[in-house]
C-alpha cells in the first residue's frame, strides 16, 4: 500500500481541475476536495489526507486562478501572440496555432489564414501553396517561437480550456526569429533538408517526425498509415523520445567515470536542450516532466517505484498548465504509462510460455499492456481503433532507439559547420531501420482489419477479457479467439462493393452553385438524366459542410478537397486520405 500513497493525490488533483473546466468554477472541485479528505481521516489515512490537501488543493487553486483571469482577460482586436507549437494544416486550407498571449495563463487556439499582406506576405502566400498541396502541416517562417500580430476576432470556445475563446484572423505580421528560437528553427530546417537529400521518399519524411516531431514533410496518406498501424506515436515527442535520450546521456556519462550526480546534470542538460529545440508544445511537456522524475530516481540512492514517479509527472503539469486536464493526450500517457507499469509484470509469465524470445515477449506485453488501457480513450476519440497496433509495435520495438540515435547525431552534424556533410553517413545508417518501420506500418495499413469501429465500452470489454484470460493462463486459446473475433468484426464491417461508374455519365462542375438554386439547394433540372456521379473541383469548404449525394441519391465528390474518394454502391465514400 505504501507504493501507492501518491496515487490519490494525483487521480484526485486531475479530478478537480477536470471539475472547475468542466463546471465553470471552483464549487464542486471544493466539495470534492473535501469528500475525499475526509474519507481519507475516517479510514486512518492521515498521510493521504495531508497529501491530498496539499497536491489537490494547489492544483484546483492554479486551475480557478488562471480560469478567472482568462474570463476578465481583455481580448484585443490586434493580437500580439507568441507561437507556442507547430502549426496544424486545416482542410478549408488555414491553419491552427496554439498561441502564448501575454497576461494570459493557457494557450489561446488561433484559427488563421496566412495573410497576403503584411510584413511576410511572400513567405506566407508561400505557405498558402504548400497547404493546396498537402504535403505539409507547418507553414514556411512561422515556426514555434514565432512572433505575430493577428486583426483578431473572438467567438466562445466550443472545446473545454481555461480559456472562454478561440480566435480567428488573418495574419498581419511575422516578426523574424532570434536567438534561440531561430537557433531552433534552423536545427529542424537542416534535419529537414538532410533528410530530403540523402534518404529516399518515404524516409525522408519519417526521420524529422521522429528525432523532433517534425511532421510537415509526411502527407495526410502517410500520417494516416502511421494512426492506422498505431505508430503514429512514434512521430509525436512522447515518453519514448524523452528515455531514449535520457537512457544514451545517463549511458555517456558512466562510460565518463561520472557519479549518479555527474549522470543526472548530463542527463539534465540534454534533456533541457532537446526540449527547448522541439518547441513548448503540450506533449514535450509531458515527455520532459516524466524525464525529470526520472533523473530525480536517478539521484535516489533508492529506486523510486514507478507509480510514485508517474503521481508526481501527473501532479506537476496539472500545476504548471491547468489545460492538460481535459486533453486526450494527456490522458492517453497516463493511461499507458500506468498500464505498463501496473500490467506487464502480471502478462510476463503468462506471455512467456508462448517461448519466444525474451525480449519479444517483453515487447509485445508493454504493447498489450498500453494498448489494454488507452484502446478505450481511443474509441472514445476516433470511433475506431488498430487492431494490429501490437503486432506493428513489437516488429518495430528493435529498431526505433537506433534510428532515434542515429537521427539524433545526423541533426547535431547537420548544424555543425563541416567541410563535408558528416551527416549523410548518420542518416544513411539510419535508413534502414526507418525503412523497416515505414514497410511495417505500410504492410499493417493494408491489412484488410487494420481498424474497426467500436465503441469505448466494447474496446474496454474486449481487452479486458484478453487480460482476464492471459492471466489465467490460456494464452494460445486467448491468441486464437482474439484472432477469430478480429477476423469476425472486420467481416461485419467489411465495405460494399465499389460502385460502377461510367465516365461519360459524370458531371464535372466548377463549384456546387452551379447545380443550385437560390435558396442553396440542389436543383434537379440543372442536373443531366444520366449522371451517376457529379464531381466538383472546388477545392475549398469541410466535408461537414457539404453534400454528399443529391436528394435523388447521386454521389457528390469533391476531389481537390479530399484526394482520391471510392465511392460504393450503397453511396458511401471513402477517402484515400482516411479523412473519411
């Protein structure tokens, strides 16, 4: 039980700043601060209440703080803000920026075409056609760290946050970058540049998603395989990243001769330097924080227990931003990060007797046992979930610490003013692991099974039944049914046929106004009697706001706005992309 006296501090410090987002206000996260120490008192627990009191009590003040100032915070109609990520392209073409405003605790979201005028308005039109291509997520010159001024509007926040608005506007001005962040910015330029030069296609693009986060050179296709073969985390700055460098600074600094405080301001330097290179997103957040706890075990003559180390991570970003309460992010490292270490020391002895080899059986149960725990929140999310993200995990476990490191030495000789490119030998060792992890997420998207529908309580009973079982034993009869019942939910889920679609019956317009009358609807006399399908070149709009079918049932595609669509004979769609 003493392993766990940290546990509901933390569970009960994400529980009420959830409470003060949710509600609006500090009341009930207060009755559940005391509820909860007061249980504590009555059943002896007296550690527990103390801990609660004072973790909880901290997070729920910082949560109702930062909540009242948002409120009263004067939303100017020039809005001067820092980038504080990377920028995420949006289908009608715009992007989404998470922004650091002054005088404001959260991040503001700031929906923003890039403008025509202002001070960067070639680089930014540059940016607009890099969108129209969908080959990239971050705009040219507007990189994390980015000074901007943005003629602002402001509508209420449909997404939970301390924050009552979200912003919308054009872009006005881009001041240059200096200092560190241009440093930055220029580290994942030259990875970036590198890659494209000395890898092949695909590659080029998975090497800067995994040394820095960098995704802008993946396509939307791409990016999808990854979250269909559940890899998509290997592209995104997480607790992985965060070991694998703090593993190779601890490993260096003991081939040094240094002590466990020489390791730890090895491993902290590193750390801190890496971190501020990939930028303050969230997820570097949460990945540092949890490496922090790590060289703190470090310095421990004692081995702290994982689920201390895990309490304090979770305790620490509450404090230092409110928002990560209600992020699926957050709650998806948690959630893995607690079911391995809770789950694999119960699936190791009964994976074992499959008589693999060790260090399969250990990979394939942290992936299980992250996959057990998050599978829910991600049905909750998506509406669907990997089936084969275990499989896809194991075979790539081998190789990913040597194309981070690897990646990771190519990105520092990249920098470095050499007479010759010293970081083409890095990135030419590290091809072929990266090629591997490409060619398994390729083969586990064409899988015909690769993801299914579910809802969060049927994922949560499904792996919980896997679990159950392994635990008791029946491991080749728990392999044999999870394959048949996979085998049997794709076949429910299988799609119709592709529908059979003369060319010459497709009418191609221009955009749907042409097709509808004053009032916005399709008209049926603008439309041919032999159609089968209409097609509308129109790259803008979301699929959300568009038809898809006329009344009378005939397809409507929109190419240039969603790639390549099948369309099937009972109407539906389904784009090449994964969109939809």
């Amino acid at each position: 039980m003493q392993d766990l006296r940290l546990l509901p501090s933390a569970l009960t410090s994400w529980a009420v700043v959830l409470l003060v987002i949710l509600t609006g206000g500090p009341g009930w996260a207060v009755v559940l601060l005391v509820v909860v120490g007061v249980v504590c008192i009555f059943t002896g627990h007296w550690q527990h209440a103390m801990l609660v009191v004072a973790a909880a009590g901290a997070a729920l003040f910082m949560a109702a703080t930062r909540q009242r100032r948002a409120a009263d915070f004067a939303y100017p109609e020039q809005l001067s803000a820092t980038v504080a990520g990377r920028g995420t392209a949006l289908e009608f073409g715009g992007y989404y920026f998470p922004v650091k405003v002054d005088g404001l605790a959260p991040n503001l979201a700031l929906f923003t075409k890039p403008a025509t005028t202002g001070t960067d308005a070639d680089t930014v039109q540059q940016a607009v056609r890099q969108t129209a291509q969908q080959t990239a997520q971050q705009p040219v010159g507007i990189a994390p760290g980015s000074q901007i001024l943005v003629d602002a509007t402001y509508q209420e926040s449909a997404r939970p946050g301390l924050a009552p608005v979200v912003a919308r506007g054009e872009i006005l001005e881009v001041q240059p970058l200096t200092g560190f962040a241009k440093f930055a910015a220029n580290i994942s330029d030259s990875l970036q540049a590198a890659s494209q030069q000395f890898l092949g296609e695909h590659t080029a693009a998975l090497v800067p998603g995994m040394v820095l986060g960098d995704r802008s050179a993946q396509t939307d296709q791409q990016r999808q395989m990854y979250i269909d073969a559940g890899l998509s985390h290997l592209t995104a700055v997480s607790g992985l990243h965060v070991a694998t460098i703090v593993a190779a600074a601890v490993i260096l600094a003991r081939v040094a001769r240094c002590g466990p405080v020489g390791q730890s301001i090895a491993a902290l330097v590193v750390l801190a330097f890496y971190a501020s290179v990939v930028g303050p997103a969230p997820s570097v957040l949460r990945a540092s924080i949890t490496g922090l706890v790590g060289v703190a075990a470090i310095v421990n003559s004692s081995r702290m227990p994982p689920i201390h180390a895990l309490s304090i991570a979770v305790i620490t970003l509450l404090l230092i931003d409110s928002d990560l309460a209600v992020t699926f992010g957050f709650a998806l490292s948690v959630a893995a990060t607690g079911g391995i270490i809770a789950l694999v020391p119960l699936l190791y002895r009964p994976l074992a007797r499959i008589r693999l080899p060790d260090v399969v059986v250990r990979a394939f149960a942290v992936s299980l046992a992250a996959d057990v725990v998050t599978m829910p929140l991600v049905a909750l999310m998506a509406g669907r979930v990997s089936v084969v993200s275990v499989l896809a995990n194991v075979a790539v476990t081998p190789v990913v610490s040597i194309a981070l490191l690897l990646g990771l030495a190519a990105t520092i000789l990249a920098v470095l003013p050499l007479p010759f490119p010293a970081e083409a030998a890095a990135l030419k060792l590290a091809e072929p692991a990266v090629w591997w992890i490409y060619r398994v997420a390729s083969w586990a998207q064409d899988l015909p099974l690769a993801t299914i529908e579910v809802t969060p309580w049927a994922a949560a009973i499904a792996y919980g039944w896997i679990i159950v079982a392994l635990l008791a034993g029946l491991v080749r009869t728990t392999i044999a049914v999870g394959i048949t019942g996979m085998l049997f939910a794709g076949w429910l889920q299988r799609p119709p046929a592709p529908a059979e679609i003369s060319p010459d019956n497709v009418l191609v317009i221009a955009e749907l106004a042409e097709i509808t009358d004053y009032s916005g609807q399709i008209a049926a006399e603008t439309i041919p009697g032999n159609t089968e399908a209409i097609v509308v070149t129109d790259p803008s709009g979301r699929k959300a706001d568009r038809p898809t079918a006329t009344p009378a049932g005939i397809p409507i595609i929109f190419p240039n706005r969603d790639g390549p669509v099948t369309v099937y004979v009972d109407g539906s769609q389904h784009a090449e992309s994964g969109k939809f």
